[in-house]
C-alpha cells in the first residue's frame, strides 16, 4: 500500500509540474473547463447531454491530457539527454508534438459534433 501511495504522489507532483509549467497544459485545462460550463449549461436550457454524449467528451478530453503529458515528457527527457540540436530528437518532438495535434483536433471535431445542434437549438428556440 505504501508503494501505491508513493506511485500516487509522484503521478500528483508530475500533474501539478505541467499544470505549473506548461503553457499547452494550461490552455487545454482553459477549454476543458469551458466545454464542462457549456455541457453543463446546456442543462439549464433543456438541452440535457446523454451519460454516453459525456463519456464521449470525457475520453475526447482525456486523450489530449495524456497526449500532451506525454509529448512533455518526452521532450524534457530528450532535452536532457541531447541538449544540442540533433536532426532525429527534432523529429521526435514533431512526431510527439503531432499526437496531440491530432488529439485536439478529434477532441475538437467531437465537441462541435455533441454540443454545437445543441447550443444552435438553445439559439433557435427549439
């Protein structure tokens, strides 16, 4: 058990580090709330998100969470294994850099699809 809590804190203080440091972190923490505003606004309106509309939203906002963990990750450990330029730890950051790219664009393209009808309805008066 002491192990686990140890694994715990560790997860904990690498989590408060990118909220801390990284600016991409920050932003996407920024449209994670106001997506979660939105969603939850919509209740207000009529507009109730289903459980699997929400668990949608959830995993689309997870994986740019671990996306961009990781892409972090992977460039503190490259930038502190090869701190000159290099052609190939270059390419790596990219492709790194990419993953979330395309994270956020699905995560993106699946918040339009859920909660735009619904925010146009609220407009509209449906």
């Amino acid at each position: 058990m002491k192990r686990f809590y140890h694994s715990f804190l560790y997860a904990l203080n690498g989590l408060i580090h990118l909220l801390k440091t990284e600016r991409n972190f920050q932003i996407i923490v920024g449209c994670m709330v106001v997506t979660l505003i939105v969603g939850f606004g919509l209740d207000h309106y009529g507009q109730h998100l289903t459980r699997f509309e929400w668990a949608v939203l959830w995993l689309a906002m997870g994986s740019i969470f671990v996306s961009e963990a990781l892409n972090s990750a992977l460039e503190e450990a490259l930038d502190t294994l090869h701190p000159d330029k290099a052609k190939g730890i270059g390419r790596a950051k990219d492709m790194a850099a990419a993953a979330t790219l395309v994270a956020s664009t699905v995560a993106i393209i699946v918040g339009f699809y859920i909660l735009l009808p619904r925010i146009v309805a609220v407009f509209m008066g449906y």
